[in-house]
C-alpha cells in the first residue's frame, strides 16, 4: 500500500494522457430570454469535474455571467454535476473524521474542495472576531468568541465547535490571545448541499437576485451557452496534487481520466482507461491496483519496482519537466518542508523532489534525488508495518 504515493500514478497518468495543458470547463446555460439584467428563465451551471473551482474562481464566473447581462434571475439556478456517476459517499467511513477536508468526495461540480475555511482575528477588544470563507447561503456562523489568556496549543478544541447543525455553525469557547490570526479549514457538515449554498452566497454578495432557487437537476434541452469558465491548466494541477498531496483534486483527475471528451466519467471506468494506458506503456510489468486514485484507501497496491519504472518513463517522456517540477522540493515547500527542521544539515534538502505518503501502517516516499555528481537517481520507499 503506497498510501498517497499513489498520487504518482495518477498524476502522470494525466499528464500522458490528457496532456499538459489540458482545461476543465464549467458552462453557463440559460433556457429564456435576458432583458434588461433579468433572466425569465433558470441559469444552469454544467460542470466538467473541475478540481479547483474555489472561491476566488467561482467570483470571477459569476462576474462573467453579469457581464452578459444577467443579474436577476427569475427561475432556478440548476446545478448539474452529471458529468460523473458515484458511489454513495459517507465522510466518516475511512477514518471517522468526517470534517477533515482530506475526506471530501469528488464531484462533478466540485466547489472549494466542499470545506469551510475559518478565520480568527483578535480585535483589541475582548473578542476575536470570526470570519468565514466562503459565503454560505442560509447558513449562520457564531460572529466572534472571547479571548483567553495562556498558549496557543491546540487552539482548535478550546474554541469549542459545535457543527451538528449546518446551518447554524457555533463556537462557544474562547480564543487563545497569544495565538494572533489563525485559520481552520473544516470540511461542510452537509456536503450535499455546499456547492448550492456556495454558489447563492457568492452570488447575492456580487449584488445578483434569485427569484428561485439554487438545486441540482440535468441540462434542460434547447438551453443557450452564456458564458463558459476555464480551469487552470492541468500542469498547475498536478503540482497543487503532489506538492500539497490534496486527496480530493486527486480523485477528480482520476475520473477525469474517463470523462475527458464529455463523456461520463467513474471510478470503474477510469480504472480501466489507466489499466489500459498502463499495459501500453509499460507491458507485463506489474501493474497498479487503484481504487480512487488518491492513496486514502487501504486496497489501493503498487510495488516498488513499478513505481521506480514508471519514474524513469516519466523523467524521460516529453512531460518530463511538467511531472517532476510537481513533486515537493525537499525542505522547502509542500508536505516535505519539515523534513528541514527534521535533519537541517542532510544534504537532501533541496536536491530532492518528492512525494510522501501516510496511512496508519503505511509510510511512504518516492521521486527522484539530484547526486552531487550530477547524476538523477529515482527513490522509492514503501513501509506497510507497525
């Protein structure tokens, strides 16, 4: 098990098969006539399984929509994430911690990986004040908590959250002082319902009405592109993926891997596309058991000798520069930074690029390392014990 060293797999394989520069596209329909800002009819969001439509991203779609004339509307705004067909999702079954971003299920219209991003800011008055990112239709957050006195700790359980209910989310403890600004990314309690809160949020905030309502529903036939947003290209994604090891922009590449072309992308077929990529390139040589493409999943197997193969066809591919600039540099950025404050003086750190991987009984690393001879080696590293 190479827990997220499976990353690896994934991210080349997208590479090769996608290409570098490969766009998701997230399109806006509308199915009446626009008159005057006001759309007579439902805005329909199509997504294409876009790994990272965050906030900042999401801000400018809707400017675009209001730049073609649209800021009323007076029908529905429908969500249609068909692109992919999954499983029943439950958030708590891999490791009971349901409100960890890293256990969000993919979707085909994945927005701000479905998570909440706190912010606590100490306002000079007694309070820390509570910000929240990003904006949630109907959903009421607890506006600022008191100080405390003492370290910072772990600050998080002293705030005291209470998330049973998503819509009114409540901190009933008190903030460490000595703390300053903090941020906590919280995965949404109700992640079913995030992207249709998140999208009418950040629509009422840029000034924009909605008679209706925000809901999930397939593309009317006969509707009209308006406006279609772009994805960041595949090379930027990769690197957020294995830089970062981000488990659920993992798995929307995975999926993509069968989607690609507006095709309906799953799990299953997505194993097949890959299983017959990996037969083309690398023959009889053992091949990867996926699962979700991620590494957070306990069937999911490579061996060393084939994840080693796979480096060396990566190092030597014309996508050599794109895949292996992804990878973490060794003590300085991504999920290997601390290995700097862990042996300050290994001559590893920045002559590595890397990615790890850790699950309970699992730890991991793989990529290649720089010799002061100039010469690349490739590493890798699996340890399922313990």
């Amino acid at each position: 098990n190479p827990a997220s060293v499976m990353k690896l797999v994934t991210t080349y394989a997208g590479l090769d098969m996608l290409g570098s520069n490969y766009l998701w596209r997230t399109r806006i329909y509308t199915d009446g006539p626009i008159k005057d800002g006001v759309l007579s009819g439902n805005l329909i969001i199509r997504g294409s399984g876009d790994p990272k439509l965050v906030i900042e991203r999401l801000q400018d779609l809707v400017a675009h929509i209001q730049e073609k004339g649209v800021r009323v509307v007076r029908g529905d705004v429908i969500l249609d994430n068909s692109i992919f067909t999954l499983p029943a999702h439950n958030p708590a079954a891999f490791d009971d911690e349901p409100l960890r971003p890293y256990n969000a299920a993919p979707d085909g219209l994945l927005m701000n990986f479905k998570s909440l991003v706190f912010r606590f800011v100490p306002d000079g008055s007694g309070q820390a004040k509570v910000y929240t990112t990003p904006p949630m239709a109907g959903v009421n957050v607890t506006p600022s908590v008191p100080l405390s006195n003492g370290g910072c700790g772990v600050w998080q359980t002293r705030v005291q959250p209470d998330f049973a209910d998503p819509q009114n989310i409540r901190f009933n403890g008190a903030y460490p002082t000595a703390c300053g600004d903090k941020e906590w990314a919280v995965a949404y309690a109700d992640p079913v319902h995030f992207s249709a809160r998140m999208f009418e949020g950040v629509w009422r905030q840029s000034g924009g009405a909605l008679l209706g309502q925000v809901k999930y529903g397939k593309l009317p036939p006969g509707s009209r592109v308006l406006v279609t947003g772009t994805s960041l290209p595949l090379v930027s994604i990769i690197a957020d993926i294995n830089k970062f090891s981000n488990n659920v922009m993992a798995q929307q590449l995975f999926l993509t891997l069968s989607s690609a072309g507006d095709q309906h992308g799953s799990f299953a077929e997505s194993r097949n596309r890959l299983a017959g990529w990996w037969r083309q390139q690398f023959g009889l040589r053992a091949a990867p058991k996926m699962e979700n493409g991620s590494g957070l999943s306990r069937n999911e197997r490579i061996s060393a000798a084939s994840l080693t193969a796979m480096l060396q066809h990566a190092a030597q591919g014309k996508n050599a520069s794109a895949f292996m600039e992804s990878l973490s540099i060794a003590g300085i950025d991504g999920t290997t930074a601390r290995m700097r404050s862990r042996s300050p003086n290994s001559a590893a750190i920045g002559n590595a690029r890397l990615k790890t991987g850790t699950l309970r009984d699992v730890t991991a690393i793989a990529g290649y390392a720089y010799g002061m001879s100039g010469q690349v080696y490739t590493v890798v590293a699996i340890i399922n014990h313990p």
